[in-house]
C-alpha cells in the first residue's frame, strides 16, 4: 500500500488535512520510523497534494487495525430502522455540535437517528438541515433534534470561531483555500473582507498572514455579534476594524492592498465596488459559482465590465468545490494592474 510520510513534529495538522480529503485509511495503524511518521492511504490518493503539504510518500505496509468502527458504523449498530441503507454517512461537525442531512424517508425517527449519532460522533447537540442557505444574510435553516444549546466554538487551522449553528453557516468545505490565504505573506497590507460572516477569512488574513489591517464589513448583526466576540478571542483588536452594514457602503477609495470576496451565488454584482476599493496592484480574491459549461468565458466578461477599463490579470483559478451538478465554487485571485 502507499504510505504517507511526515516529520513527526509535522504529524497531527498533516494527518488532519489527509483526512479531510479522505485519504486516511481507517482500517490499518499510523505508525512511527526513525523520527518520521506514516500514514496508510487509501488507493487514488493524490501524491501531489501531499507534496504540497510538505510530506513525502512511499510503498510499504502497516498493521491492520482490527478493533475499529467508523462512527456510522457505531450508529448503525444502536438503531433498527425500516432502511438503513439512507442512514447518512456524511456529516458537518462544528464545534461540538453535529449537522445532518436525513432523507425524508426517515424523517419520523429523526430524533432516534440523532441520539444515535451524537454518541457515535462525540456531540453534544445535533441539528437537523432541513432547508438551504439563502438570503442576504446567509441565514441556515435547522431543526434541534438533541441537546439544547446550539453555541459553540469551533477551533480550526489554530484559530476560534465562536458562533450560534442554528443561526449561522459554518462550512468546513473550504478548508483548503482557507490555508491558501493563511499562507499569505500580507505584512504591511490593508485587507478589505467584504463579506465577513464571524471571522470566516477575516482571522486567517490578521492572525496567520498578519496582514497591518483588516477591515472586516458584515451586514447580518447576529453575525456581527460573532465577529467582534472571535476578533476577541483570537486577540486580534488592534489589527481588524469590524464594520456592520452593507459592504457597498463602504468609504474609500483605491486604498486596499487586497479585497476578499468570500461570498457564492450572486459576488459578481459586487465587483465593481471591489475594483473601487483595490489600489493599483492589488489583488481581488474573487469567489463565485459558475455553470461549467460557461466558464471561464464567464468570468472574464463579469472582471472586465467591473473593471470599467482598469487592466487585470488573473494570477490563479481554481474550483473550492462542487456546489450542485455542473456548478462549481471557483476562487480567482486577480490582479488590478492599474
């Protein structure tokens, strides 16, 4: 089998991010050679991404791990349902509070199904998503199905997000392009997050690449709320200067060095006022979804018309994830030449 290589001081985070991705197998021991530490890996794992991060891959073999049960497995073995065949076996998990998707089918044991999988999974409250994010405010719509208090703090890539997950959206699918920005060098700059949620992209640019500035525009007051109390948490008060209201209020003209714009569905109708906000050379991290079958046609023609004769060059794309058959979350750092 193929092996996962990593200094062992390196280990955790790198097995973390492994997993993420589903490459992990669960079914054979993660043991340690010489200072370094292997990681069995499923077949198709991509050894480019491993690089990426900094590990090593090589041919070997590795004990089987002959006591363990995934958590859907647990939950299966505490519940009798007519069809456990749609029991769900993915999950979020934010903090200690856990979001599933139960297919209607299963809809009368719901409450069953949740008890069985906050003691598989370690939950202390586990809610129900029972319709899609949508509105301005990027409002969640949930059921409680166990537990009462749905706040929580959640701790990722060495930063806190406190948040209410009946109220607010965490989604954990970005996690890669939240390192890509963490992994920026923004010493000396002002960064403008134009859709600042509860900190989502704001505390990676001020704690991880120590942008000088940040300022941080949300709309939704209960996120709002989130954002000073995590810009507190992660003591960063002296670097982000949150700001509640709508982000195309915003004062200023061609002074930030970057401009996030974290946000899908509908970022495009925001980019002229990104372009008023970047200096000459800046960059704009564009986010939205796009058909496949459009792009990137697409997105040029949405740059450009904001641009209002500003030259550009995109310097990066690529897709953050699936959003719905033949739509894809693209991100596009762009630069604004002039």
């Amino acid at each position: 089998m193929l092996l996962a290589t990593i200094p062992r001081a390196d280990a955790e985070p790198f097995r973390k991010k492994l997993a993420r991705r589903g490459m992990v197998r669960k079914d054979r021991r993660i043991f340690e050679r010489d200072g370094m530490v292997l990681i069995p890996l499923l077949d198709g794992a991509d050894a480019g991404y491993i690089a990426s991060l900094g590990g090593g891959t090589e041919e070997g073999d590795a004990d089987e791990r002959g006591c363990y049960r995934s958590p859907f497995e647990i939950a299966c073995e505490k519940l009798s349902l007519p069809d456990m065949t749609l029991l769900p076996r993915k999950w979020e998990k934010v903090g200690d509070v856990l979001i599933l998707r139960i297919p209607e089918e299963l809809l009368p044991f719901r409450r069953e199904i949740a008890s069985a999988y906050a003691e598989a999974v370690g939950a202390r409250v586990v809610l129900r998503e029972s319709g899609r994010i949508n509105g301005v405010h990027r409002s969640p719509v949930m059921e409680v199905l166990y537990g009462q208090d749905t706040e929580t703090v959640h701790f990722e890539n060495g930063l806190y997000y406190k948040l209410d997950t009946a109220q607010l959206m965490f989604s954990s699918g970005n996690i890669d392009e939240k390192l890509r920005m963490a992994s920026l060098d923004c010493r000396g700059e002002t960064v403008v997050d134009m859709f600042a949620g509860i900190g989502y992209w704001t505390l990676p640019f001020a704690v991880r690449a120590r942008a000088d500035r940040v300022i941080a525009c949300e709309i939704n007051p209960v996120a709002f709320r989130y954002l000073n109390e995590n810009i507190a948490l992660n003591h960063v008060e002296h670097i982000v200067e949150p700001v509640l209201g709508d982000n195309m209020d915003l004062p200023g003209e061609r002074f930030a060095d970057r401009v996030m714009m974290g946000y899908v569905r509908t970022t495009h109708r925001f980019l002229e006022k990104a372009f008023s906000l970047i200096k000459p050379g800046g960059i704009i991290h564009y986010q939205d979804t796009f058909p496949l079958a459009v792009y990137p046609q697409r997105v040029i023609e949405h740059l450009e018309r904001a641009a209002g004769g500003r030259h550009i060059e995109v310097l990066f794309s690529r897709e953050v994830k699936s959003y719905s058959p033949g739509v894809s979350h693209m991100v596009l750092d762009v630069r604004v030449l002039d």
